[in-house]
C-alpha cells in the first residue's frame, strides 16, 4: 500500500535538530523523498504500523506533527505530478 508521511519538527527546541533527523532517515528507511518533509511509501500494512510506532517514539507531540496518508495499493490515480522535479515509479527497482 501506499502511504504518505509529511512531518514538522520544531527546530528550535533543545533536541529538535536531532529529532528531524531521526525522522527523516527513518522516513528514508522504508521510502522516497518528494518534498523536504514529504515521503511516498509503499509498504505493507505491517510495516506501516511499525514505522508509525518508530516515528511516534521518536516525535515531541507537544513541538511536533506528523500526517500519515493512507492511499491503499490503488494509489496510481490518487497521484498526480507537475513541475521540475521527474516523477518516479515507487514500485521499480531503485539502486542505490
């Protein structure tokens, strides 16, 4: 299925710099990067509720917030693409 995370983390407490962090490579982890603070996942259902629990733990919930959008596994005509950066295909092979 395909799920979207977006986060904001704030910077300016103490620990917020290394939260944003963790967030983010947690996010890079199991996903693909479409905005700063934006990921495209497609993941199972069981890792999704892993992941969640793992982005929860680490998140302030009174100086933070994060969205999870679940768009399902027919998620294809739920996205559409304009503008500079290409589009990608989140289910073809990705080298690293």
């Amino acid at each position: 299925m395909m799920v979207l995370i977006t986060y904001d983390v704030a910077v300016t407490s103490p620990n917020g710099a290394k939260r944003l962090r963790q967030i983010s490579k947690q996010c890079t982890n199991y996903g693909q990067r479409v905005q700063n603070s934006v990921f495209e996942c497609v993941i199972e259902n069981a890792t999704f509720i892993m992941l969640r629990k793992k982005l929860l733990d680490i998140m302030d919930k009174n100086e933070d917030s994060i969205r999870f959008y679940i768009l399902g596994n027919n998620w294809t005509m739920k996205i559409e693409h304009y503008g500079v950066k290409e589009s990608y295909n989140p289910e073809d092979v990705i080298i690293i």
